[in-house]
C-alpha cells in the first residue's frame, strides 16, 4: 500500500486553508479557535487538524478531496462527532457534514425508503417519517444529535437493533467518493450486473472487479471468519461480498469508519413500528445475574433488552431522574424489556416475560410500566449513560452525586459477545477490572451482548497510561476467547484496531488490508483507522507528556480538585448539547439558534481545554479566540443541569471573562448591566426624569454608550420602589408559620415592585410574617455573569453577613427572582469558598413555591379554575426544579402546561447587549413565544422570571404573570386577609413594557 498523506507536522495550517479557500471548497476555516474546538470527538484521542471544511454542495466535497490529493493531506468525514474511538479526529482535514450537508432529499412511503445527505441528524429523519407511520430502525442513544453519515461510519445500532437491525441491515444504496475523486452508486449486485459492471472498462469497473476477485478467493474465510453474529462489528464487513448476500457493496461500506470512500449520499429502509409498546423493568441481584437471564428472555422477542447496574444509576443527580430511579424494583441492576404489539395483547405478553425473569436465578422483581411518561424518564437514564458513566465514586473531595467523583473513561466501552456468553464474559470482565484495581459502571445492549462501560483509566501518569494499555489488551482476548467482537457498534477506530490481531487471524487482516488499498490505495482517507493502525495509547487527549497551564483561579471548583484543566475535560464529547430538539431540556440555546459547533457547550469546553493546553491556543487568559466562542453563551445554566457529566459553562465563562479583562477596559455593557444594581439605586431617586431620558431621542445614543442592542426597549423604572412601599406599610395576617426573609431582588425592586407586593400577600396569607433584609442587599449575579469576580464577592460578603442572624435563627429565606435565588443557592458559596454563612444561606433559601408546598401544609390556597402555560426560569430548571410550582398550581387547580421551550433567550443582560439580539430573539421564537401568542386570551402566561417576563413582553401583545401575582389576585375581598393594603394588580392582558 502506498502512502501520500502527509503527517500532521509537514504542512502550514493556513497554507491549507487558503489552497481549500481558493478550490470552492465552501465554508473553510483554519484558524486556531477551530482547530481546537475539531481537535477531539468523544472518545479519548485528540488530533489536532490543519483546516475544517463545512461542505454545502456536493461540489464542495469533490473539490476538497482533489485540494488534499494535490497537497497530500489526508482526509476525515465527521457528522456530529460522538465517536467514542477516535475516528472523527484527524491530523489533515476535516469534513463536517452537520453543519449544511443534511438534506432530505426524498422520502418514498410506499416504497418504504429516505434518501438522505449524509450530514441529517437521526431524529430529523424520523420526524418526516413519522407521519407515513414509519421509522428508520437503528436508534443510538445520541439520536437527537448523531448523523446518518456517521451511523454508517460505525455501523451505528442502538437499542432496538434487537429487532429492526443495525444500520447496514437498513442500507439499500450509497453513493460515494474515493480519495483519488471516482463516484460510485453501491448497493446489492447479481453476478450478472457484476459482469456488466465489470465491462464497462471505467475507474468503477476497476473496483468493482478487484473488490470480486478478493470474495471469489477467499469465500471459505469470508464465511467462517466474519458476521458469526450480529454484533461482530469490528473491523470489515467482508461478508457482505458473499454471493450469497449479492455482493452488497453499500454493506460492505458501512462499519469502514470513513477509511474507504466519502458518502454523498444514502438510500435507507423505514420500517412500520408497532401500534402499542410496553416497558417491564426487571431487578436483579447483580448484572452477571440478569446477564445469565438475557437467553431465557430473548425467546419472548423483545424489541429491545438493555441492561442497567446500580454504579450507573447511583451517580444520577437529575431530582426528576433521581425521583423514578428511586422508585424501580429494588435490586442491584436492572433489564430494561421492551416490548411491541397490540395494546390488548401487551399486558399479556408483559406478564410472561415477567414471569420468565422471575424464575431466574437473582431476580429480586419486576413491573410493568404503562405511563409513557414514566417510561421515557427511565429510558433517558440509559440514553444519558455515556455521560453518567463519566464520574465513579471516590477520586475526589466531592461525591459523585454532587458533581464529582473519579474521571472515567471510554477505551473499553463497546465489546460485544454471543448474548449466550454474556454472563461468563461479565463475571472475568469484572475479576480483570479487579486484577488491574480499576473501576466501571457497566450498561449497555445486553440483549446482544454487547456491553458499554467507562472505566476510571489514570491518563495523567505514565503508570496509569500502562496500566490503560495492558488492560484494554488482556480485555481483547478476554473478548475473543468468548467468541466476541472488539466493538459491537461504535466502530474499532484509534481505541481498538491495534488489538484486532487478537481477534481475528493474520488472513483475514491481510484481507483488511487489501479491502482498503483497493478502495484507497493512497490511505488519505482517515489513516491509522482499522488497518496500519494508529498505537491504541497514543494521541491522548489527557497525557502524562504535557503540563498543563498554570492557571489560578477564583471559583474553587471543587469537584474537580481545583483543576480548571480538570473541569474543561468534563466534557467527554457526548454531545448533548447539540440537540435541536426541546424536550424539557435548556442546554444549548445559542447551538439551537446557530447549529454552529463553536456555540454549542462542548465546543467552548473544548476550547477552554485547549487553551490550559497552550498549544493551539496559545495566550491563556487572554485568548480573543475563548472570548469569541463564549460571546454567545448565555449564562443560562441549562448545561449545569442538562449537560450528563455536569459542565457548568456559565461559571467557566465568570471565570474566563474576570481574568480576561482584570486590568483592561471592559465591554460597555459590563458597566451598565453589570452594574445595574446600583445604578437602579440612583435612578431610583428621579425615576421619572430616567424614564424620559430612555424613552427621549436621547435614547438611541444612551444604547449605543451603554453598549445595549439599539433594536431593545428599555425597562421602565418604577415610581416606587418596593423597599419604599414595604418599609411604609403595616403588616398583616396572624404570623403564626412565623417570620420569614423576603429576598428583594433588584430587578422586581426597581421595575416591577408589585411582584414582590403580591409576595407579601401571599406569604402574609399563608400564615408568615414577612420580613426583608436590612439595609439595600444584592446577590452580585451581574457582577458574576460579566466576571467581575472581585466586587461580585464583596457583595456576596456583605449579603451574607446582613442575612447570618436570621438564617442562624432558622428563618427561611425566599426568593421570587429565580435567577437571583439561584444565585443565593450555588454562586455565593461557591464565590465564597468555605464561608460557613454563605453555605447556610444557600441551605436556607428557598422558592416561594418550595416554602408553601414543604412549609406551609395547613395552608389552604384558593381555588382557581384556570388555564395556564408556563415558563420555566433556565436558573430555576437548573437548581431547584419545577416540581414544587407543579404541586402547588395543582392545589391551586390550575390546568397548567409546563412549556418545553428552553431559555426565553433574554437571559439577564445577555439579550440586551449590542450583538445578541438577533440570536436572543430566535431563541424565543423556537417555542415560547409562538406558545404565548397562539395561546387562548382566558390562559394565563406564567413566568417568574423578570427576563422572561420581559421578552414575552417586548416581543407579544401578552404580559406575563408571576406565581405570587396569580395566586394574589384570588386572595380574599380586601379587608378579609391579608391582601388588604396591597395595590391592584395588573392581569396578564395588559400589556406592560417591564
């Protein structure tokens, strides 16, 4: 086999970009913030690329491979990049289908088959199914987000593969492109339409009959060594050549991890699912005890069995997701059983299989779910899994539970054996984890055997790196002494192709090599992958071999041992950020707006680990390259909540932006929304004058000073501030739930005091004496979100001082603002690390919600017979939840939707400042605000969030309402309760400009 491409190191990056810029390659990027941000996928390799291309034509890709044959260069296909092998990174270029190369092109019913560009996202191809009553088959756990062109790279299964197959066995026709630029349309050949191929006397013909010549020599091989069972997915798929399988050259292309050919496009087969599915979860012992039950519950044909043990479910943080682990079958680890049908058969055919668990040796239980809505929370445990399985116990000073935990890895995370060989596997799968003193949460496709795990490898010393590649070895003929596979179906790639010499024997190897220099005799295409393999330890992302930068920080960051470095690399590349789709979830705004990768969680992780790398990115602190890619994060904390392994950008960006500017002269709007606490104290002295001069002519000019987009309205100050309305009044109600501290946010004081007004009603209502902090308090949350660290803290100090004798007294303390009670709950103890008041305000506050659901239980609220939607604050949803607000808007009997609409997209000063606006406002546009004007005049718009409220009202005729307005308003006549004295409040239809 010849080699042209050239390493890594023989070429300038930008001399690259400019020849791919010059040859109409489309959207060419070279520059060091992208290159770190492509530098990794999601397994532990890292290679750093000389360009991406993002091709938008087709066009574009032939003229990009002809650029990188002239110049040497070899060439990687990626689509979302959540290959766990190492297969999506690449020294040369690489191709980033995702981003515009993702058409539908045509969808048949009838015939039962999509043609697609390989770039579409799994789920978009199930969404133009849907209505026809189909579906494509094969659904990895990261269908939201992973591509078609990259499920074909890996031969992509996925839960249901048990019964709908992997994607080759859905794959009717590929259309492709070598390296040297020869398209091919492939697909099932008789031996006569080989012959003809064969004659034709072109560049295809040549392949064609070089690729037949390899079957017709080696059919005793081709039948003995390779496809003995479905999840033998490693290395090539020979097989497919049989005659017998009409040397079906499209099958025979996927599982090639892009080693071959480029696909430009594919012809796949849909399947009707059927009518009525049911879910029984089976407990067990141990996992070796519901791996030895998998044969016995195969026969009742399952559409899929997965499997589950307790290290994976015990790290789960998610309160809703924590709450429904919590209420499974006791037991140590878990089957998930799905089964499809008629909904009048279903329960029967639950029932047996049930009973056929319960008959196995160390079931402990079962039940038979029929709540789809339960059913879907279960299943997102395991569709979180590659994430969860990242923290184990122990390896730091926090639990896993709250964040930390030993790092583990992918490297090991994707055998498959025989399903009957699975609980034998398992049991010397774990005496060898024992032997080498590692650890891993097991989980996986059990039903076919396959198995994934992360396993807390110690890439930071040369010992732990040894220890890596001695277990991965002895775990490969542990593998294959069970007659298994290396991968099962996330591709060999860097991870596994050393060690498929131990699988398979030096024919079939030599047969590999030859399969690939018939398609790509110069190896440009994704080099180092299944042949003239790449060493299985090298390319680390995390290696003992480079020091990170020293980089002091002022969040303690204590889960991950104080390591910034360390809390960048949570991120492992799973990509759930990069889901469009809202399905409760906040993470990622800004990726859900641009489909940009820059603007998604992990790439700004990816960036900010590179940058404590100082190789790529090479200024630290200082880097313009960071700063642009957090430009559009909007410190909405989704990803705190949302993200599997934790990742808490908003923090990394206070972080990045307080030692970025510490010095220098900041953005404008870092004065004025960072500093709109105390500069709503001044205005509030001539609220009026303030008004008029933001309302004036003077107006367009005071935005573009103040750095504030010119397209935005400015809130109107009011003319009294609640802390002037409170502190003038009497209270009211008996006080017999006792005192309890107001929090009076900033934003409500100045803006909307009647928010905090109906607080007091409430709260005097329910039986509480309200109190409020002395003297004017703030949480410092604009200080934090603009990283302004230094004064941020100083405020946190003087809070908690001012609020330590009521919160030792044992008052609680409740906010109304979510994203300022967040504040109080995770920022200031995190801001003032080891303050013991900080951590018992954090303790101490609470929602209004959480008060007069878990406080007040002899409350009785009033009863209104209403519709309403609501918004959830993305502070909120990331510390305290929705649950309690549902709670109480059902004793209140409320008929609310909880809108699954993400961030509104004002977050704070994010949607004012100058250049976001476009991007704020597309964010709302995804859900809430079509949901707010499409919603009935008689529902009522719930949103406690004054950013919410805000952009509901500056972009839709409605206002939003907030919880303790909604309940204020059918509180007793004046003079009955103790609502007397409080000003009217406005309904949700008028509108308001706040």
């Amino acid at each position: 086999m010849t080699t042209t491409a050239q390493g890594p190191g023989s070429l300038d990056a930008a001399a690259v970009a400019e020849a791919l810029g010059a040859g109409d390659c489309g959207e060419v990027a070279g520059d060091a913030g992208r290159r770190a941000q492509y530098a990794s996928d999601a397994s532990n390799y890292r290679q750093i690329p000389l360009a991406v291309v993002f091709p938008g034509e087709r066009r574009h890709i032939r003229n990009t491979l002809a650029v990188c044959r002239r110049l040497g260069v070899p060439v990687t296909a990626r689509g979302a990049g959540t290959s766990t092998s190492g297969q999506a990174v690449g020294p040369g270029v690489v191709l980033d289908f995702s981003r515009y190369f993702h058409r539908l092109l045509a969808l048949d019913p009838e015939a039962r088959t999509a043609t697609v560009e390989p770039g579409i996202v799994l789920d978009d191809l199930q969404r133009a199914a849907a209505p026809h009553g189909l579906l494509f088959g094969a659904d990895p756990s990261t269908h939201s987000r992973c591509t078609l062109g990259g499920m074909i790279g890996n031969n992509a299964c996925g839960s249901h593969s048990l019964a709908w197959g992997r994607t080759a066995d859905n794959i009717v026709e590929l259309e492709v492109i070598t390296y040297r630029g020869t398209v091919v349309r492939l697909g099932e050949m008789t031996a006569e339409e080989i012959d003809e191929a064969i004659a034709a006397g072109d560049d295809r013909s040549e392949l064609i009959a070089s690729l037949h010549r390899l079957a017709q020599r080696n059919l005793a091989t081709l039948r003995t060594g390779l496809g003995q069972f479905p999840r033998q997915v490693s290395g090539y798929a020979l097989e497919q050549l049989l005659p017998e399988r009409r040397f079906n050259l499209a099958r025979a292309l996927v599982g090639s991890e892009g080693t071959l050919a480029v696909i430009l496009s594919a012809r796949v087969r849909l399947l009707s699912p059927p009518p009525a599915r049911a879910l029984v979860v089976l407990g067990f012992s141990d996992a070796c005890a519901a791996a030895d039950a998998v044969p016995a519950l195969l026969a009742h044909r399952p559409l899929a069995l997965e499997g589950l043990d307790h290290a994976l479910t015990d790290i789960v943080t998610r309160p809703a997701t924590r709450a429904a682990i919590d209420t499974l079958p006791a037991a140590r680890a878990w089957l998930f059983a799905e089964l499809g049908g008629t909904a009048d058969a279903l329960p029967r055919q639950a029932e047996a299989l049930a009973e056929t668990a319960r008959r196995a040796a160390g079931s402990t239980g079962s039940e038979i779910i029929t709540d789809p809505g339960r059913a879907r929370t279960l299943w997102r445990i395991r569709e979180d899994g590659a994430g969860l399985a990242t923290r184990l116990p122990g390896g730091t000073s926090q639990p896993s539970r709250a964040g930390g935990g030993s790092e583990a890895w992918p490297g090991w995370e994707d055998a498959a054996v025989p399903p009957d060989q699975l609980g034998s596997y398992l049991r010397k799968f774990t005496e060898l984890l024992d032997h080498h003193r590692l650890q891993g949460a097991v989980y996986g496709h059990f039903g076919e055997g396959c198995l994934h795990v992360r396993i807390n490898f110690d890439f930071g010393t040369q010992q732990g790196t040894a220890v890596f590649r001695a277990f991965v070895t002895d775990a490969a003929r542990l593998v294959a002494a069970h007659g298994g596979s290396l991968s099962g179906e996330h591709g060999d790639g860097q991870a596994r192709s050393e060690l498929l010499p131990l699988m398979y024997g030096p024919d079939v190897i030599a047969l590999f090599e030859e399969f690939k220099s018939i398609w790509d005799p110069d190896n440009g295409l994704n080099p180092g992958m299944i042949v003239q393999p790449l060493p299985v330890d090298g390319n680390l992302r995390v290696s003992p071999h480079r020091t990170p930068l020293p980089l002091a920080t002022v969040f303690p960051f204590h889960t991950d041992d104080g390591d910034f470095a360390k809390a960048t690399r949570r991120c492992v590349g799973v990509g759930k950020c990069r889901s469009a789709d809202h399905r409760g979830d906040v993470m990622c705004p800004s990726y859900r707006v641009t489909r940009d990768e820059k603007d998604s969680t992990r790439g700004r992780a990816r960036l900010l680990y590179e940058m404590t790398q100082g190789e790529v990115i090479t200024d630290g602190w200082r880097s313009t390259e960071v700063r642009d890619a957090l430009d559009l994060c909007l410190s909405c904390k989704g990803c705190s909540a949302d993200c599997p392994v934790g990742v808490d950008m908003a923090t990394y960006k206070s972080e990045f932006l307080h030692h970025h500017y510490k010095g220098r002269l900041r953005p404008a709007s870092h004065y004025t929304m960072g500093w709109l606490p105390l500069l709503s104290r001044l205005a509030a002295r001539v609220p009026g004058l303030v008004n008029a001069l933001t309302s004036s002519r003077l107006a367009p000019a005071l935005k573009r000073l103040g750095g504030i987009a010119a397209q935005r309205e400015l809130p109107r100050f009011a003319g009294q501030t609640f802390l002037t309305w409170f502190r003038g009044r009497t209270p009211r109600g008996d006080g017999r739930h006792g005192p309890v501290v107001l929090w009076v946010d900033s934003f409500n004081n100045h803006f909307s005091p009647e928010v905090l007004q109906a607080g007091v009603a409430v709260l005097e209502d329910a039986g509480f004496r309200v109190r409020v902090p002395d003297g004017t308090q703030c949480c410092g949350l604009t200080w934090i979100t603009t990283g302004q660290l230094g004064t941020a803290r100083r405020i946190a100090r003087r809070t908690t001082a001012a609020l330590a004798p009521a919160v030792a007294a044992g008052l609680p303390v409740v906010g109304l603002e979510p994203s300022c009670t967040a504040a109080l709950k995770t920022d200031l103890p995190e801001l003032l690390d080891g303050d013991e008041d900080a951590r018992a305000l954090s303790r101490a506050t609470l929602t209004l919600a959480e008060l007069l659901v878990h406080h007040a239980p002899d409350w009785q609220p009033p009863r209104i017979e209403a519709r309403s939607i609501s918004q959830t604050h993305c502070h909120q949803h990331a510390t305290s939840g929705f649950s309690a607000d549902s709670a109480l808007l059902n004793r209140l009997g409320i008929d609310n939707t909880a809108l699954d609409s993400g961030c509104c997209g004002l977050a704070g000063n994010f949607g004012f400042e100058r250049g976001h606006y476009d991007v704020s406002i597309a964010a709302g546009e995804q859900v809430l605000l079509p949901a707010v004007r499409s919603a009935p005049s008689d529902t009522r718009i719930l949103a406690d969030g004054f950013s919410c409220r805000t952009q509901i009202a500056q972009q839709t005729s409605r206002r939003g309402t907030h919880l303790a307005q909604l309940i204020a308003q059918a509180l007793r006549p004046a003079g009955t309760s103790a609502r007397a004295g409080l000003p009217s409040l406005p309904t949700d239809k008028e509108h308001s400009r706040d």
